[in-house]
C-alpha cells in the first residue's frame, strides 16, 4: 500500500493550516488545508525569481521541487480509503512543456479563444481535446469537471468566470466514509447548545458510548477520534476547547503528536455530538498578503516556469463542505486559482462526559492522521 505523506509534507500542510485559520475568524468555516496546499504548489511549481521565493516560504517548496511534491502528496494522500484527489489546469495561453510534464497527473484543458495561438502541441501542452471551433464553454466545462470529481457535492465552480482569466487550475477533494460503529439513529434527540453569542438553544445531538482510547487531551483541548469503515480510512476528529477559546487556538489539537496528549481518565466516554453539515465560499486571494504572498497578485509576478505570457494570480476562491451523521461523514473541496495578465469496563467503570454543547471543531485527516484535509468551525448551533 502506498504510505502517507512524508513527514515533511506533513509539516508543510500543517504550517500553511496554523497561518491560515487565524484570517478565517471565529464564526461558522470550513476549509481544505491541504486542497489549498496542492492547488498553490501546482502554481508555485511554475513561479521564478521572488515570486517563487514568497509561495516557497508559505508552502514549504518551490519551483520543480514543488511540482514533486505536489505530486507525491496527491499519489499518496490517494491511499486513504474514500477520498478522491484530482487536479485540473485549464489554458488560454501557451503552457510551457517542463510545466506540464512536472505535474503528470494533472488533467489538461483548454480555454476558449486558446486555439488562436494555433501551436504544436509539444508547445502549448494542454492538449486533451482541442479542435478549432470545437471549444465548448469554459464555465459549463469546468462546472461539470467540479460535479463529477466531488460527486455533485459541490455544484460546480466557486466562482464566475468573465472572460479575462488566461489559466484556471482547479483541485478537488471528495471523502465519503461510513463510521465503524453508527450512532444508534433512535437515540439523537434535542439537546441544548450554547453558541459563541451565549445563546442556548436544542439542537439534534447524536449520543452513543466510546471506548477511552478514542478520547485524548491536547493543550487544554479535548479530542474525539471517530473511526470509519476500511483500510487506510481517514482519521475524523472532534475538538472542543475551554469555553471562549477560538478555531486557531483549537483546531491544531486535532493534529497534534501522541507525545502531547494525555489520556482520559475514565474506562468509557458518553458521546454527545450535534448532527451538522458546514459549507463555506471562502476568497483566499484575500487572506494571501497576511500570509507573505503579495507579488503573485502583483503586476510583477514572475512565472516563466508557466508561460512565456506574463500572468499573475487574480482570484484564489475555495468551496468547501463538510456533513456529519449518524452513518458517517461526507465532505468535498474545491480550490479555483485563476491567472490572468498584468476494550470492554471493568465491573465498577467511570464514564466521562464528552458533549459538544458549545462551538467545537472538525477535522478530518488522511489515513495518517498527520495531514489536514479539511478542518471546520461551529459557532452557530447546528439547525436541522
């Protein structure tokens, strides 16, 4: 089996993660760390000079090392049973060929109006169905590529196109897995939730007892570790953090190392955990300057490792969804960068109680249980 990432990718992932969810605030998210990680190193893989240096610095990589890297974590975080990773480049201007052959997994395509260049494909590389006249609407294409790599989870890009953008570069992430044990559907009922305004209100609240071991504490943080349904499944868990602690103060526990946790004591654990789904358009061209990138925005952005056009990045945009039942967990991601110009109790056993009745935290991690794959936040109480 292939194994996971490496424990550098790893840091990378979990780094570009504790930079990321302090620009994200403290109400409702949810976000794909490392869909946000691959979709940057495919461009950072093609960015030179100081540009290249600003996306190094975030991403851990940079030029043909981030391509490998790219490729690496994509083929391996694969392995993890449920999840799907795809990657897609669609151009209107040539793309150079070491651009292309560094990433050989990545999906080709081509904008309209890119025909006009009319060169060999050795040159323009992306290739996979260009017939002059024959170019179908680049937004219909792309929203259709979006459906069926999430599964329809996510219905299509996260953003309109207008015309200007001269490359788009898309990945997706789809997970679907089934709790090893289900939570027994006839025990949900209301229960009270306290949201991050002080309003109490009941919400359904699933409930079923875990075994200690899947509890832990992480700076002052609990962890719920729920495990799902085959080989390599992923690793899904649950965060609650002191009352009026934030996401960046809490979410990091969920990918904390065994040597910081401390163990529950108690022989089993009551579960208390709301029935909810997240979803979340997040504009993370936004949040790029606080993160030290600012020159791929910027007129002088330099990828020549791309194009011999003079591109820079208009609209990083990520759609991410995360949905928690009785059966299991559901979650998708889209990340749109586009470019343009310019055990059994003892007799007597003690039973914690774990309710997540206040804001808590979700992540969900490949098989490894190192690398973020999505992470979220529930401020407001869970509806319906």
């Amino acid at each position: 089996m292939t194994p996971g990432p490496t424990v550098f990718e790893a840091d990378a992932v979990q780094a570009l993660a504790v930079r990321w969810l302090p620009c994200l605030g403290d109400d409702d998210f949810v976000c794909s760390p490392v869909g946000l990680w691959l979709a940057l190193g495919a461009v950072a893989s093609g960015a030179r000079g100081r540009t290249g240096a600003e996306l190094g610095a975030l991403l851990g990589v940079e030029g043909e090392a981030a391509a490998e890297a790219v490729t690496g974590v994509g083929r391996r975080l694969a392995a993890t049973g449920g999840l799907a990773v795809a990657t897609g480049v669609w151009s209107g201007v040539p793309v150079l060929g070491p651009f292309r052959r560094g990433l050989p997994d990545v999906r080709f395509g081509v904008l309209p109006g890119a025909a006009l260049f009319a060169l060999p494909d050795a040159v323009f590389g992306a290739t996979d169905a260009m017939e002059p006249g024959g170019l179908s609407d680049a937004q219909a294409e792309l929203d259709a590529w979006v459906r069926e790599t999430t599964g329809g989870r996510i219905a299509g890009l996260p953003l309109r196109l207008d015309g200007s953008e001269k490359l788009v570069l898309l990945n997706a992430l789809a997970l679907k897995a089934s709790w090893l044990t289900a939570f027994p559907g006839h025990l949900t009922r209301d229960e009270p939730f306290t949201d991050g305004y002080g309003d109490t209100r009941p919400v359904p609240t699933m409930r079923r007892r875990i075994p200690a071991a899947w509890v832990w504490y992480a700076d002052g943080v609990t962890v719920v570790e729920l495990p799902c349904q085959g080989e390599g499944a992923a690793r899904v868990r649950f965060v609650l953090g002191p009352e009026g602690a934030g996401p960046a103060e809490v979410l990091p526990a969920a990918w904390a190392g065994p040597g910081a946790r401390v163990g529950l004591v108690a022989d089993s654990a009551d579960l208390l955990l709301p029935r909810f789904t997240l979803r979340a358009r997040t504009e993370v061209h936004e949040h790029l300057p606080a993160l030290g990138v600012r020159r791929a925005l910027s007129d002088d952005a330099d990828f020549a490792g791309l194009s011999a056009a003079a591109l820079r990045v208009a609209q990083v945009v990520q759609e991410t969804l995360v949905e928690v039942a009785e059966e299991g967990v559901e979650a998708a991601a889209v990340t749109a960068v586009t470019m343009t110009r310019g055990a059994a109790p003892p007799r007597h056993a003690v039973v914690e109680r774990v309710a997540f009745d206040r804001p808590f935290g979700v992540v969900v991690l490949d098989a490894s249980g190192d690398v973020p794959l999505f992470t979220g936040w529930r401020r407001s109480a869970p509806t319906p």
